[in-house]
C-alpha cells in the first residue's frame, strides 16, 4: 500500500491537471457552455477535498480488519478514477 502523503500528492496533482484542462477549454472556446466548465471546476474541488478529508479520517479500532481497509482504498481508488470523468458532461 502507499502511503498516504503519496496518495495525497497524487490525488492533487490528477485535480491540478483537470483544472488545467478545464481552464484551457475555458480559453479557446469561451463562449461554449462557460457555466458547465465553472460547475465543473467547483465540482473537481470538492471531489479532491472529500477525498483528502477521506484519507485523513482515522478508521475505527473494529474496522481495521484486513479486508475493511483493503475495501476503503479500493472504493477510494474507484473515486480518484472517476474524477477524470466529472469532465465528460460539457467536453464533445
């Protein structure tokens, strides 16, 4: 497992890219679906915090069995992976 800084990097670097992409979509066509490129940029933001407060939360003492902790970061790797997918709705 990785640590949790390296996660935490990793997850800041993937919503700095997006909101890269975002900002240049916002540039060469600013005057397609600015509202939906605005929506997504708040919403990439708040994916990166709830996933950050995710990874600082402690799990409780009966939770820590082998198989719930394996879980918590296998649904955590799906989120991060669906991050990229917040930006389906205003790109075609």
């Amino acid at each position: 497992m990785a640590s949790k800084r390296t996660l935490k990097k990793n997850i800041n670097i993937l919503t700095g890219e997006l909101l890269n992409e975002c900002f240049a979509f916002s540039y060469f066509h600013p005057n397609t679906k600015p509202k939906q490129v605005t929506e997504t940029m708040w919403a990439l933001a708040h994916t990166r915090n709830e996933l950050i407060s995710r990874i600082n939360r402690k799990i409780p003492k009966e939770d820590q069995g082998k198989q719930s902790v394996r879980s918590f970061y296998r649904t955590l790797k799906g989120d991060v992976a669906n991050m990229s997918g917040l930006m389906d709705h205003f790109a075609g």
